[in-house]
C-alpha cells in the first residue's frame, strides 16, 4: 500500500494531547483508538459521531480506518496531525472545532420524566436499566449478578451522596467499576452518567464540588481496575469533561430542549452503553434536594 491516505477531522476533543509517541490499539468498522506512551486513548471516530473529549472525528466522506489499520501499529501526534505510517494515513485536525464535553449547569425543579420513559421503554434488556425498571426475573446469570450488585449498591451511594460523604461515595463505587460486560461495562457507564449529574449540579449546590474534587483521586485509581477504553471514559468524567450524546440530554433538561429526542439519541451508543449512563445520569439527579420533595409530594419513590 503506497498512496497515503488523508482525512480531515471537523471535531476534536479538548483533551486530546497535540504532541505524543503512540499506537493503535484497537480497531473497530467506524472508530479505532490510538494509545500514547503515557497511557492516554485518543479515538479516531467515523463522520456523524458525536464528539467525546479525547476523540478526533473525521469529516464526510470517510474511508473506514478498519481497512489500514492494525493494532499495534506505530503512530504519532504532531501538532494538528495524527500519523500513522506504516498504515500510510495521516488525520489532519487543524480545522476542527474543539469539544469541550463540559454540562450545563441544573436548573431548581428540573424534570427527568422523559429519561425515565425511555429508559422504560426504549433500553435494552441488558446492562443497568432492567435493574431498575424491570419487575420481572433475567433469565441470564450475569444479568442477575449484575441486579443483585446494583441493589444492594445504589442505597449506599443515594445516601452518601447526600450526605456529602467521600468515603461512603468512593467505597460505592468500588462496586460498580469494571461491573458487566462490554468495551465499556455498565457500571462504568452508570458511573459517568452518575458523574455528569453531580458536574451539572455543581455549580449550584453546596458541597457537591467538594465531594466532586474528593473523590477524583481514588476514583481515578481505581479507573485502573477496568480496561483502557472505560478508564480514559471515567477519567475524563472525573475531570468534567463528557460526551456529546450525555452532555446534549444534559443541555436538554437544564436548559430547555426536546429531552425526549436527545435521550433516544444517546441510546443509541453501544448496546446498552447509552443507556446505562442515562441511568446513572437519572440517578444522581433524582438525589437533587428538589426532586426528593417532589417524590415525597407525589408518595412515590425511585426504584433504588
């Protein structure tokens, strides 16, 4: 193969490091991702992707990187451009408009219904969502171990994450990290939904910024005992930074916008991988101080 392929990228995330030695590390039919030496991925993503904060992604059309790319291939970050040599593709993103990932700011009152209706209507029968929602016995092992974990889990992190309580969060968690199947399991999923909800949250709540920069260190060590995609995911999560799927449902229910369609969007992602970070997202907003009296208003609880 002699004729180098170019492609140019529309969107990059603001964490992506714009000088580092690199591999491919995996490769998929509409993303790969790209590991530097010091640990960091960086995910090349197909034409019509949402962004993601250390992801560069290709503008239309879009030749499938699958048919160049090898894992363990050496690669490289210049600048604006991302080599890979012996697959003879160069990824020009000097053009491309940066991604943030940061999530609007919670509004008092704000109204979850419509994520909770598509989560009980429209999530798959696997990962967090049918611990949640469904009344009915999973057939499948895992499954049930995975409803088992987060039932006896998810009272634990409700009430320490009232309390403002480190300890009681990081030890929660503990339990969800790695938990499930997948590129990215369900709990690591939950875990940055769970995430996304308290940045949002944040910025108008006493203590929640506190608890946020208290748990960073340990919940970031512990992101070492889950695979390299779903660590990059919770690191960036941890620093506030999120994708563009979670982050347009976010803007959707602080900010006024059609939750219903931006929630069916972020379902879409992976398997149940959309819908296990909408339930956590869920999660951590039903524990706001509002929501609480408007569940004790209306004499109905959430399902954890």
């Amino acid at each position: 193969m002699s004729e180098a392929a170019l492609l140019l990228a529309d969107g990059i995330g603001a964490r992506v490091p714009r000088r580092a030695r690199a591999q491919v590390h995996s490769v998929f039919p509409r993303a790969c991702n790209i590991e530097t030496d010091s640990g960091e991925l960086v995910t090349l993503l197909a034409a019509g992707s949402g962004n993601a904060p250390h992801a560069i992604r290709c503008a239309p059309p879009f030749a499938p990187p699958s048919r160049r790319l090898r894992q363990g291939q050496p690669a490289r970050l210049d600048g604006p451009i991302l080599q890979v040599p012996a697959a003879h593709l160069v990824v020009d993103f000097s053009r491309a408009a940066v991604w943030n990932g940061s999530v609007a700011a919670a509004s008092p009152g704000l109204d979850v219904a419509e994520v909770q209706r598509a989560l009980r209507h429209q999530a798959p029968d696997q990962g967090v969502a049918p611990a949640l929602f469904s009344s009915s016995r999973p057939h499948a092992a895992l499954q049930r171990a995975l409803d088992a974990r987060m039932a006896q889990t998810l009272p634990m992190l409700a009430r320490a994450t009232a309390r403002r309580d480190a300890g009681g969060v990081v030890a929660a968690l503990s339990a969800l990290v790695g938990l499930g199947p997948g590129l990215t399991p369900a709990g690591d999923d939950f875990i940055v939904g769970y995430l996304a909800a308290l940045w949002s949250r944040s910025r108008r709540e006493t203590g929640i910024a506190a608890l946020l920069r208290a748990i960073a260190t340990p919940v970031g060590q512990m992101s070492l005992l889950t695979n390299t995609i779903s660590r990059q995911m919770l690191l960036d999560a941890l620093q506030g930074h999120f994708a563009e799927r979670l982050t347009d449902v976010v803007r959707c229910i602080c900010e006024g916008g059609d939750v219903a369609r931006a929630s069916m969007r972020a379902l879409e992602v992976g398997h149940s991988s959309g819908a296990d970070a909408l339930c956590g997202l869920l999660f951590a907003y039903s524990l706001t101080p509002a929501a609480s009296a408007i569940r004790e208003e209306r004499a109905c609880r959430p399902p954890w």
